[in-house]
C-alpha cells in the first residue's frame, strides 16, 4: 500500500490516516465538511488535496447509515483498486450495496473495535487502534488483492485483525457495545434529577457505569439506527431480567419470610450470573482475563503524582497491570489503585513505603 483515501476525517478515519502517515503511505483526506478534512491535514493525517488518479485503497469513515452511498460515489468514479469500510455494523450496508448492483468484489467491510467519547479528528490519535481487535467480513467474492490490502492496514495500524460473518458480527457489538451503551446512558439519566447531596456522594462505581454515556448522541444515533433490530432483541432480554430483579426486590419488603428468602435467593441469582459473565470479559491484550491485586496508594491532587509512582514501580521491577483512580469527595486528594501480580505485591508494597508514600491497607 502506497496512497490511501480516507474520505470522512472524524475520530476512526483520522486516527487511521495519522497511523498510515507515520508507515509512509501518502494519504489523501475528503470530507463532506471540508473544513473537517482541512483540520484533519493540518494535524498530520495528510494532504487534503484530491489524489491525481486512482489510489490504492480507499477507507470510507462515514456514519453507518451514509456507508453505502458514499461507497457507491467512490466506486463508480473508480477512485482506488480496492474498497473498505469502518463502521460498525457491516451487514446493512453490504445488502445496501448489492441491491445498487454494484461489483463488491473489490470490497471489504471492516470494523475497528476501537474508539473515544470525543469526536472528531481533534481527538485522533495514531495508536487509537493499537492491541485493539479489528474485525474484517470477506465472503467468497472478495478480492484477494482487497483481503490483503485490508490486512496490510490492520497492520499498519498496529492491531488484530478478526475474521467475522458480518451478520454475526452485527449480533456481537450488539452485546459487548451497542446495548452496554444504552444501559449506561439509562442509568445515567437517573443522575439528572437528582438531588444534589446525592450526586455529591457518586464514587468509582457510577464513574465506571456511566462513562461511556459521555458520547455525542447524534454519533450513536447513527449507529443504532444501523443495527436496530439485535440491540432491541437484547434490551428486551434485560427488561425481562429487570422485571425480576424487581420482583426480587419488593419480595424482599415483605413481611412474610418465605417471600423475602425467595426474594433474596433471586437477587443472588442475578449477582452470580453477572458474575459469571464478567470473568468471561477479555483479559490485557485480549488474553484470558487473571487476577490481579490492588495495591492502594493516597495521594495528594499535585502534579506529577502518578508519574512518581509509576517511577517507583519501575525501580522496583513491578510491572502495574492496570490502574484505577478514586478521587475523594470535596477533597484535593484521592486513592490510585494499582493492580500488579499477586508475588509483586510485598515488593511493590515495600518499595513504595521506603519512598514515603501512604498505602492503604
């Protein structure tokens, strides 16, 4: 791969240009916002000016429900050798294209598992991608010029490709994505009423179950619209799992004791089924999820905090698996939790005592 058009410069088509720039390959930026492809150039992503002839390949970033006809656009002014997608549903805008006639051999439907809150090529970055699944749909007709020259950007871009069914890959981000969103968005909207002293009490676990509702709607509104029908399926799943929960709940009201017993039986019920469901998440890297400990840090609100300690892992030789940060309520200070394996926990715990930091047992 030597040119790339990347015709849509918010977040994926950016971060994708800026990885491909830094592997050499001549980028070429469109966008029906021109000012948007402009900023895109200006950030390094590539020129914004229109390539001569046709390109190597072509990656269309554009909404899910604009796939198809900014493809067909592309394909018939024979704009590359070889055409790709990377939004996030793949099977309607395949059958979009096959009903306009067009030729997909020259075709591929991909989706980088990879994104941001923010929007926009102001928040893309050339490692957005890096370690992160990227799921590619060939069928039988696809090219296998264009198969390579999808896994060539995969590479480019530092991630793993994933070979999927596109139908099946639609049912997946349904599960691990598309509804997951919506949840956080429905518990999130219970904070925007809420009385103030309540909110003020909100620590870690509402952080980590509301933070992706940050998201522009508009975006996921596209999305949904593209992959309506698994996601509904899905949500009805866990309507049905609340209705019990709720059952469960008011059982647990009563003042008659076989209800509450059952009612607490159907509670931990769903608690270890979460709990099944959840050690199945991919672990770092992708690998099998393991168990790591915590060891808990106070820290004061100052600069270079968390740089301090991550320097005196290093000396240590302790590798922090993950990290996590707690702030304190009303207070300049707060609890970085890190996580590292069992055996580097006394090392780690010892090392950090030495510096004259405050661990938390």
């Amino acid at each position: 791969m030597r040119t790339a058009l990347v015709i849509g410069t918010g977040l994926i088509g950016t971060s994708a240009a800026l990885a491909l720039v830094q592997r050499g390959v001549v980028v070429h930026l469109e966008d029906h916002d021109p000012e948007q492809a402009r900023t895109a150039a200006a950030l390094g992503a590539g020129t914004d000016e229109a390539p001569d002839g046709p390109v190597d390949v072509a990656i269309v970033a554009a909404p899910p429900a604009h796939v198809a006809a900014v493809l067909a656009d592309a394909m018939r002014r024979g704009a590359a050798r070889g055409y790709l997608d990377v939004a996030s549903v793949k099977g309607g805008p395949r059958r979009e294209l096959e009903a306009l006639g067009l030729d997909l051999s020259a075709y591929l439907g991909t989706h980088p598992m990879s994104g941001r809150e923010k929007s926009g090529p102001l928040a893309a970055t050339a490692d957005l991608f890096e370690g992160r699944p990227w799921v590619l749909t060939p069928t039988r007709d696809t090219d296998t010029e264009v198969l390579n020259l999808a896994l060539e950007l995969v590479s480019h871009c530092r991630a793993v490709p994933v070979v999927m069914d596109a139908d099946a890959h639609d049912r997946a981000v349904a599960l691990v994505s598309h509804m997951p969103h919506l949840v956080s968005s429905l518990v999130a909207a219970r904070l925007q009423n809420a009385e103030e002293a309540a909110v003020r009490l909100c620590g870690q676990g509402i952080r980590d179950v509301t933070r992706i509702a940050a998201s522009d709607p508009r975006m996921w509104i596209d999305i949904l619209s593209a992959n309506p029908g698994p996601v509904a399926d899905l949500l009805g799943d866990v309507a049905s799992d609340l209705d019990e929960t709720v059952r469960a709940l008011r059982a647990l009201e009563s003042s008659d004791e076989d209800k509450r017993r059952e009612g607490a039986g159907d509670i931990e019920d769903v608690l270890r089924r979460g709990n099944a469901g959840q050690v199945r998440v991919p672990g770092k890297h992708g690998s099998a999820p393991r168990t790591y400990e915590v060891v808990a840090v106070l820290i004061d609100d100052q600069p270079g905090q968390l740089a301090r300690i991550f320097a005196d892992a290093g000396r240590a030789g302790v590798n922090v698996e993950d990290v996590r940060i707690e702030h304190a309520t009303g207070q300049q200070a707060g609890l970085v939790q890190l996580m590292v394996e069992p055996k580097a926990v006394g090392v780690l715990s010892a090392a950090l005592r030495e510096r004259g930091w405050a661990l938390r047992q």
